[in-house]
C-alpha cells in the first residue's frame, strides 16, 4: 500500500501510456487510433511532470512573498510539456486532415480495407 | 495472434520501464539546473513565474520552433483539405434564439478571459499558449452554436504573420543592441511583480497569443467547413 500511495503518479502515467499503445497497435479503426494517439500523449506528459514533481512542492511562481525557493517544483519539466501539449495538438489535427482525405478516398475508415494500410 | 503479438511487445517495454524506473524515485530533487533557474530567474528575467521566464527566455530559441510547427501544421492542414468537393448543401437547421444569444453574449468575455491570461503570463499561471487556445475555443463556440458566421481569413492569416514576425523581429534585435545571442531580454526589467516587468517577456507572449489564437481558429475553420 505504501509503494501505491507512493508511485500513483507514475502508475497512472504509464497505464494511460500502455493504454495508449494497446489500442494503437489492436484497433482497426483510424479513429479509434487517433484517440489512442492521443491518450499516449496524455500520458507521457503527466510522467514529464511526475518526474519534476518534488514532495509538499509549490508551482514554482513567486507570486506572493514569503515562498520558500527551496520548496519549489523543478520548472524545467514544465517548460517541456507546455511544448509538449501544443505538438500534441498540432500532431491531432493533422491527423485527423489526413482521416477525412481517407475517408473521402477510400469510403472506410477501416484499416484492414485499406489495402496500402495493411499489416 | 495480433493482439498476443501487441501484449508480449507491451511487456517487454514495461519490464524494461520498470528496471528504469527503479533509478528515478519519486518526489526529491533531481536536477541542479532546474534550482539554478528558480534562484537566479528573477534577478536574471524579471519575471515572477519561473516557468515562463524557462519557456521565453532561457528557451526562447526552442518556442520559436514550437511556434515554427505549429505554422507548419496550420499551412499543412490547409494543403491537405484544399481540394474538397461540396457534396450539395448539409441541410442545418438554425439554432434557437438563447443558443444564438448566448453565444453573442459569451464571445467578448471569452476573448477578454484569453487576452488576460496572455498578458500576465509573467505573473500568473498561463501564458501565450494557454491564452491563444481560450480565444481559439471562442470562435469554436461562435462555429457551434451560429451556422453561418465564419472568421475573416486574410484578418486571421494577417494577425498570424504579425505575430510571428514581431517574435523574430525582437529576437533580432536582442541580437544587435542587447547581448550576443538571439532572444537576449534587452529592455529595462521594471519593478518586479507588476504589470510593466520582466523586458520582452511580455510583448512575446502577447506575439504568441495572437497567433496561436488566431491559427487554432484556423484549423477549426478548416476542420469545421471542409469536412
């Protein structure tokens, strides 16, 4: 119990990283893929921020005096996600342009009746 | 047999995650540079919030890459979806007069909310990003609930361009007058935890919310009228 209440952030993380994996690999639908797409970086941002995440920590803003710099978070892991969520968006978008050009093209969104999709 | 194959493949990623894992406890202190940032940030950047002082001007090089793809993709998403066929007109039904109300009456506010958090990046949580997403999400509103309003494409690409080149164009300078790297934060740092503080930090982030608002509404206008 004590090894859960000590690593849940980093339990969460990857079981929405293996999550994500699954159904990428398992699905055939390209939807569904795109979802998973976006469920893995979901969760390998929350496992950036778990690793900067420092115990009784505050966000590391000075936003009032009398915060303690040494009782701050790391910001560096921070500063990375912010990137890192703007990408994800940017990959889910482009992503999901190229969905509806399938669908035109193809009339399915299944990937076993795509034949240059097939694995 | 696919699904055996994704199950031992998932496996042998999480026995070597765990194996890593094991190294990297949770909760204590890891990295010096990240305590450098948090002690010298203030005096360096001026800015109250440590992260945007990281994202802006420490790292600025790599937000203008960031910024970079997300031009790229706006373009990408255009080039993709440009040769649509309109398959007859979808027959949409107006929406009813407290939708559309609403919507009118939440617009300005959701604009205001955006333009706020992109100005006090440097103190309080948000920034340029966050900012430009919240205004972006207004104009989704607007695509949702009244069918026939669209954005003025040649306003949105203009705001777009003049962000970006008010990013680069102040990196540039940074470059001649201040210091001797591209982004170098060259104007007078003020009187810390005010509005007026921090040097550039501001007016890029103020760059940046304007255009990832108005490229997020972009891809929305894209997604929402060509598919």
């Amino acid at each position: 119990m004590d090894f859960l209440s000590n690593n849940i952030y980093y339990i969460g993380a990857f079981g929405l990283i293996f999550i994500g994996l699954f159904i990428i690999l398992v699905k055939h639908n390209l939807i569904k893929v795109i979802i998973g797409i976006s469920i893995l970086d979901t969760g390998v941002n929350l496992f950036l921020i778990a690793v900067g995440y420092i115990n009784k920590g505050t966000a590391p803003i000075f936003s009032k005096p009398g915060l303690d710099a040494k009782n701050m978070v790391d910001p560096v892991p921070q500063a990375l996600v912010l990137t890192a969520i703007v990408i994800g968006v940017a990959i889910l978008a482009l992503a999901l342009s190229l969905a509806i050009r399938l669908y035109q093209h193809y009339g399915t969104l299944d990937l076993r009746k795509i034949k240059e999709q097939r694995w | 047999m696919r699904k055996i194959i994704s199950i031992i493949l998932l496996a042998i990623i999480f026995i070597g995650i765990i194996l890593t894992l094991c190294k990297i406890p949770f909760g204590i202190h890891k990295t010096k540079v990240g305590q450098y940032y948090i002690d010298k940030g203030r005096e360096e950047t001026g800015a109250v919030n440590i992260v945007t002082s990281v994202v802006v001007n420490y790292r600025g090089f790599d937000t203008l890459g960031e910024v970079t793809i997300l031009f790229l993709v706006a373009i990408g998403l255009g080039a993709v979806l440009s040769n649509f066929k309109e398959k007859g007109k979808r027959k949409i039904e107006p929406a009813s007069l407290i939708l559309q109300t609403g919507c009118r009456f939440l617009f300005p506010l959701i604009l205001l909310f955006g333009a706020y958090i992109f100005i006090h990046g440097h103190l309080t949580p948000g920034g340029g990003f966050q900012g430009g997403a919240i205004i972006a999400s207004a104009f989704l509103l607007i695509y949702l609930g009244c069918h026939g309003k669209k954005i003025n494409e040649v306003a949105s690409k203009t705001t777009e361009s003049i962000g970006g080149l008010v990013f680069i164009v102040i990196g540039l300078i940074g470059l001649t007058v201040g210091g001797h790297y591209f982004l170098s934060n060259f104007m007078p740092k003020g009187q810390i935890n005010t509005l007026f503080s921090a040097g550039i930090i501001p007016i890029i982030y103020i760059a940046i919310g304007f255009k990832v608002g108005s490229e997020l509404a972009g891809v929305i206008d894209n997604l929402m009228e060509k598919s």
